[in-house]
C-alpha cells in the first residue's frame, strides 16, 4: 500500500500478497513452450520373452551407471553444483531404457535451459568484443579456454569475471557470473541468437552498482529469481545467518526429473519387474504429468513451499497473479512477462478441458502438427467426439472465415487469435487467451488486436470498417471483460456493478472471476464485503484466493466473517492467502473460534516464508504480518534482514520506519527515513516518506523541502501534490500551495476527488473564483449528480459573472 492511502493501514508500503507477487513473480524465467511430457515405453518388440530380455539389460546398465554415480560421490567434477537427492537418480539412468524420448527431449530448447560454460553451450561471441551502450559497458573475451567479461561490479569498479554457466539457448542466451557467497548473478548484456550480436537487456538509464536492477543485485540473481525453472530439481539453500547459497541440483539443465519426479523408486520398481519379481509394486513410481506441470513454471506465480514436487496440484505449491492491470490488458491479453498460465485460464480452450499436450509435444518441446492443421484437430467440420459438447466444429481453415488467402500470414490461425508480445527485447511469446480481434477495444482502451499488428500503418478505424464488411456489426457486441476492468484501472467506482456481474456468471473463468472480487473490493471495500463472501465460497479455487486476497481491502472486523472459512481451505495457496490478510489484522482477538484453524494456516505461510526467505519483499511483508500479530522484536528483525538483503529497496526501509512510528518512536522513524534518503535520494516515495516524519516533529521546513522534492520526482502522482499544499498552507504559503495546483486540469497530474477539493478549499481561501471554478467543474465531471457539487459549481459561476 502506498504512502498516504485513503485506506489507513499502521504500515504504507504494499500488502504482502500484492507487493510480493509484483516484484517476486515477476522476476521468475523460463523459456516458452511445453515441458517434458509423460515418459512412455517404446519397447515395441512382439514376443514377450525377448521384451523381458531387452527390459532385464537395460536396467542392469541403468543400475551400473546408477552405482558409478553412487560411488563418485554426488557431486559432479563438471559442475560442482549437481548433487543426486534423496529419491533422485543420475539423470544418464532414464536415457539407459528410455532412448527415444531421450533423443526427442535433446532436441528442445528445455534441454538447453542451462549449461556449464563451455565450447558447446556458449553461443555468443567472446573474440574480445566490446559492447558500450546505454550507459552499459563490456568487453567479451577468452583466457585459457575459458570465457570472460570485463564489466562494472558492484562496487563500481571495473573487473573481469569468469562465465561459469550458460543460461536459456534461443532467441536469446545470458550467462551466469560467480560472485561468491554461492550467488550466481545473471548478465543483463545477453546474446542475440538471431542477429547475432550482444545487447542489454535493462530500460531507460543503467542501474546504480549493487542496486536492486544492476546486474549483480537480486533482480539477475539465479538463486533467487531464476533457479525454479532452469534445472533438475532445484533447491536454493539459502542460510539467512550467513546470507550465502548453499545450492544444488540433480542435473544442470531441465531433465527427465524435473516432470516425472524423482526415479529412484522407478529404477527400483523397474529392477523388479525386469527380474519378473512377484513382490514388484503396481505403481511404477512416477508422478503423473499434466498441465500442473507446465504452469509450475509457465505462470506468473509465487512459490509456496521450498521445493517442487512434480504431480502436485500447482495451487497446492504456487499462487498465481491475477489480472492485474500491470501485468495484463482490460481484456485480459498479455501485457507484462506472465507466461502463458493466466491467459490459458481465460480460455474457452481451458474451459473445454484442452490441456497444454493437446497441441504440444511433450518431449520434443514443438507443437504436434504446422500452421492451421493444430488448430483443425478440433475446429474441423465435424467435431472430435472428445469435444463435442463444446462444439468447436465449423470451416475455419477457408477464406470465408479468415478474409485472406489461404496460406498467408493473415490465414495463420495463431496470427488472428494468439498475437505475439515481446519480452526481453527479443523474444516473442503468443497470448493463449485465444481472442477474437477487436480493434474497437483498442481504440478505447490500447488493448493489441491481430488486424493494426500485422497491418502496420493503418487504423483501427479502418481495420473495424473492414470487420463490419466481413462479418456484420455483431462482433462488436461479443461479451467482452474490457470495459469492466478498462474502468476499474481508471478507480471508475461504477465499474462495481458490472465486475459483480461476472463474479455470479458461471460462464465467465475463474481467474476473471477471482480478478473482479479484487477489483470491486480496491475500488469500494465496504460496500463489496457480501460479494467477498461470495467469492470465499465459490467451488474454482482461483476465486477464492481472489476473496482472500480482497479481504485485505475490508475493515478488520469484517474481514473475519468474508474469509474466515478460508483458512481450513482444501487448496495451500488459498489458506496462505487467507492467513496473510488475517495475520495483519490489528487484534488477533477478532479471530475467535477460528483461532486456531489461524494457528493451523500460518503453519502453511511460514513454509511460504522459508520458502522465499533470500527475497526482500517477502521478508518486509513478513514484517508487516509479524507485528500486527504484535511480535514487535521479529517484525523487526524481518524488516532489518530486508534491508539486508536488498538495501536499495525502498518498501523495507518504509515498512521499517513506519514500524518505528507505528511503536511511537517518531525520531529512530525519521532517522531511518533520512537514510534511506541518503543512500537512494531519486526515490520519490522515500522523499514523500521523510516528509511526513519531519511533520510528525514538527520540523516543517525541512518537511516542506522532502514533500516538494518528492513531487518532482513524480508529479504525476496526486497525493504527493495534495500533501505538499496541505504543507505549504499550514505555515501561511497558501499562495505557493494553490500554485501547485496549475496544471492539474491540463494533464500534468493524475485528477482525483481529494486532489481537486484540496484546490478548491485553497481557492476559496484566497477568493480566487475564477480559477476555483475550474476545479469545481472538474469536480463536478468526477462527481456527477452530487448536489452539492452542483451548487458549489452555480454559486462560483454567479461570484465569477458578478466579478466578486
């Protein structure tokens, strides 16, 4: 939560869920396409004798490899960090019987996810070339064989540092730097597979050495933001006493075990069927493969417990972002990096039943058939049986539907319904929301659609003309979640009552459903606490982690009655959710009878907490939950290894201050503010911050100084200008304070209801009618059909034509 919310809350930087999930999630990377699928035997021999002969030598091979691996202990000379887990085997064991999906799996791009640095692997182009761009700068080159960067390091300093992995194959590769402490630190100057050429992967100015976007801060650090998703059963070990890494995996790359689970009991079921043994267990030992698997790293997430386990529900060791405007379109198109999770969930494919393996190969990672014939699996003439419920038959694959010759760009299914995004610079990834084009949205809103992408130059005036033509003017009245949530971005109160539609449509997805209930409760908390209610008891898991999350938008006391039941929910990321909104309720005296199904969940959210316990954002949300729980010495010591973990970040130092003025010590609040000011003086919010504390000590002045210096940092933000008035009235300069407010009518800042009636109190003030009267209408725009509003707009129109 923002400084100066209109909703009080003892902390002001965001709620756990929120703040977390934006800047924890976002950080996650994997590469596009499926994962491993389900390992099927394709020992096709006919005679049985001989398959049990074949089957018998294959695992006498897998267990000598098996044994050779035991007894060269478990780490790799290659790569120190391979180790074989509890319940793992050497990832060679799989290919001893498994050859063909073997074969298959080396061919994808999730075999490559991940490499020891070496002549193979290394892709980009290390013959001392020099990259000085951006502000950015590097010089590439090779020394004994092995591969170097000379860049700036943490300290500021330039230095050369030895490539230890690589990271991801095409259209992009970046490398792993080793800077002690186990931290391996991804390069932000990656390689471009296709043009071939380095480039840097940051926006705007380069980030200040050791801060959070530098690439030796936490954003690029493997440990914690990229180690889920590259390798074979992962585990970060961290020693929060130490602040090291201790990391490990069974295999370098994505293998065989990252889907299917750890083989040792496999082997061990193998061996016994293989000897025709009679105590040789039914369960081959597997963890079954679906499309849990894929989103365990295809999604924008949070993870919930240390480690994954494949064959797990995702919710059960995962929490989704829902669709928030930052990270999606009002229609639910891909906006930021979110990978193909949330808008697959949006779907009528996904609704179907339509998993990731009806159109991708598991192994191979490529998708089953080119061009339209995937999609004419199903949308054929005659519709497959599986599907015939949902009829998606009709001809689509023709001219008549697509309006533009078969074969061409503009007849490629994926092109009209799957658009392409770039993320990091050069890597296009589809939306899987399968979208019908609307250009008419896009005019409204900005939302991409597949007619102005692909006719570049033209309109969207012009691409709406041409679907009129095509197909009449009723595909502009298909349903659509943009306006809704288009108004709901915009703090557009009315936006409510169309959000609740879609809370009670059981046709709308879950996850739209879950994002309404947020949406409703952040525009309009009191008045949507029986919709939240509603949602905590809806059957789609994802609805309900969207009441649980709404709830923190509620008064303590009802928070309790909307969620309650959550925190004995059948799904961990739903009891989470819920112990987090509750756990910073101010009195936990509030929970009653339900105190100890609390108890019960925060065991859950403490897993979540070891789980991430490198992450700053989630130790300084921990914080917030600890004291409201009134553990007043652990909420602060999570506050303070925030800092420690990442000390540019501005939310710890925040969340630490306010904690300080929360305990009534307003000078160590101030102190701490004037820190974290010294070392980060261009961040508005801790400018913003330091002020409020300085007029907590009623140093007005130099409170003045801070407000000020904020609203230039941001003028767009409003709350920052209100403040800063306010400031400048309480000491007489109420001229210089009605002054901030001049461009606000003509865009230069964000209008909203408190910002224009600070103005006109000022303007009153000061009997500036004139210019009072402008706000006054804009307030009346904001406001309509408000009397007094109305009446203040007449009296100021009636001083302004009498010249009063």
């Amino acid at each position: 939560m923002k400084v100066g919310s209109t909703r009080p809350r003892w902390l002001l930087a965001k709620s756990l869920a929120e703040d977390f999930a934006r800047a924890f999630s976002l950080d996650v990377r994997s590469l596009s396409g499926p994962w491993l699928g389900r390992v099927r035997s394709h020992l096709c021999l006919r005679r049985k004798p001989v398959l049990w002969t074949v089957s018998a030598l294959c695992w006498l091979n897998a267990l000598a490899v098996s044994a050779a691996a035991a007894e060269n202990s478990e780490v790799s000379a290659s790569d120190p960090l391979i180790a074989v887990h509890d319940g793992f085997v050497d990832e060679k064991t799989c290919a001893a019987c498994h050859a063909d999906q073997a074969a298959a799996f080396a061919k994808s791009h999730h075999a490559k996810a991940m490499g020891v640095a070496d002549d193979r692997s290394v892709l980009g182009n290390f013959n001392n070339i020099q990259f000085d761009r951006d502000g950015v700068a590097a010089l590439f080159f090779r020394r004994d064989g092995r591969f170097f960067v000379r860049t700036e390091g943490p300290d500021g300093k330039q230095a050369d540092y030895e490539v230890k992995y690589t990271f991801a194959y095409e259209p992009l590769q970046q490398y792993l730097v080793d800077l002690g402490g186990g931290r391996l630190q991804a390069l932000d100057i990656a390689w471009d597979t296709q043009k071939q050429e380095w480039f840097w992967l940051g926006e705007g100015s380069a980030a200040r050495p050791g801060s959070t976007f530098h690439w030796t801060g936490p954003f690029y650090r493997w440990n914690r933001t990229c180690i889920d998703c590259h390798s074979t059963d992962p585990r970060t070990n961290f020693e929060p006493q130490t602040n090291e890494y201790n990391s490990s995996y069974v295999a370098t790359s994505i293998g065989c075990q990252s889907c299917h689970g750890g083989g040792a009991k496999h082997v061990e079921w193998a061996r016994a069927k293989a000897a025709n043994a009679s105590t040789a267990a039914a369960d081959p030992g597997l963890a079954k493969v679906d499309s849990n698997t894929c989103f365990a790293c295809h999604a924008r997430r949070t993870r919930l417990v240390d480690r994954y386990q494949p064959g797990g529900h995702f919710l059960d060791q995962f929490s989704p972002a829902l669709l928030r405007s930052d990270l999606y379109f009002p229609d639910g198109q891909i906006l930021d990096e979110v990978f193909e999770y949330g808008s697959f969930q949006q779907s009528k494919m996904a609704m179907a039943g339509v998993t990731c393996f009806d159109c991708h190969r598991p192994h191979e990672g490529t998708v089953k058939a080119e061009g339209n014939a995937l999609c004419t699996q199903c949308h054929a003439e005659t519709a497959p049986q599986r599907f015939a419920g949902n009829d998606p038959s009709g001809a689509f694959d023709t001219p008549a539907h697509t309006h533009h010759p078969q074969g061409s760009p503009g007849g490629s299914c994926a092109n009209c319904h799957m658009p392409e995004r770039t993320y990091m610079k050069v890597d296009p990834r589809r939306d899987h929301s399968f979208v019908v084009p609307r250009p008419d949205l896009s005019a409204l809103y900005g939302t991409p659609n597949a007619c102005t992408s692909c006719h570049a130059g033209q309109t969207n005036a012009w691409a709406s003309e041409h679907l009129d033509g095509w197909y009449g003017k009723a595909w502009r009245e298909r349903p659509t979640i943009a306006h809704a949530f288009a108004r709901a971005a915009q703090n557009d109160v009315a936006a409510i009552e169309k959000l609740r539609r879609f809370l009670t449509d059981p046709e709308q997805p879950g996850i739209v459903r879950g994002s309404a209930i947020g949406e409703m409760t952040r525009l309009d908390g009191p008045a949507t606490a029986a919709d939240v209610r509603v949602a905590a008891g809806d059957p789609d898991p994802l609805v309900r982690i969207g009441a649980a999350e709404a709830a923190a938008n509620l008064s303590a006391d009802l928070r309790l009655d909307a969620i309650g039941g959550l925190l004995t929910d059948e799904t961990r990321a739903v009891r989470v959710a819920a112990a987090r909104v509750l756990g910073a309720t101010p009195s936990l005296d509030v929970l009653g009878d339900q105190r100890r199904a609390f108890d019960a969940a925060v065991d859950d959210l403490r897993t979540y907490m070891e789980a991430n316990a490198d992450v700053a954002e989630a130790q300084s949300s921990y914080g917030s939950l600890l004291f409201g729980q009134g553990r007043t010495d652990e909420a602060e010591k999570a506050f303070r290894q925030a800092i420690v973990l990442d000390p540019t970040l501005s939310g710890a130092h925040i969340n630490l201050a306010e904690f300080y003025r929360a305990s009534g010590d307003n000078e160590r609040s101030e102190q701490t503010y004037a820190e974290a000011v010294a070392a980060n003086p261009e961040r508005a919010d801790l400018r913003y911050g330091h002020g409020l504390s300085l007029v907590r000590l009623k140093a007005m002045p130099d409170a003045i100084e801070e407000l000020t210096a904020a609203l230039r940092l941001d003028p767009a933000n409003s709350r920052y200008r209100t403040t800063a008035a306010i400031a400048l009235d309480s000491v007489g300069r109420t001229d210089d304070a009605f002054a901030l407010f001049g461009p606000t009518t003509a865009g230069g800042a964000t209008v909203d209801a408190t910002l224009l009636g600070t103005a006109i109190q000022l303007g009153l003030k000061l009997g500036r009618y004139a210019d009072t009267l402008r706000f006054a209408e804009a307030l009346a725009r904001l406001q309509p059909n408000d009397p007094q509003i109305e009446e203040l707009v007449r009296q100021l129109q009636d001083a302004v034509q009498h010249g009063r």
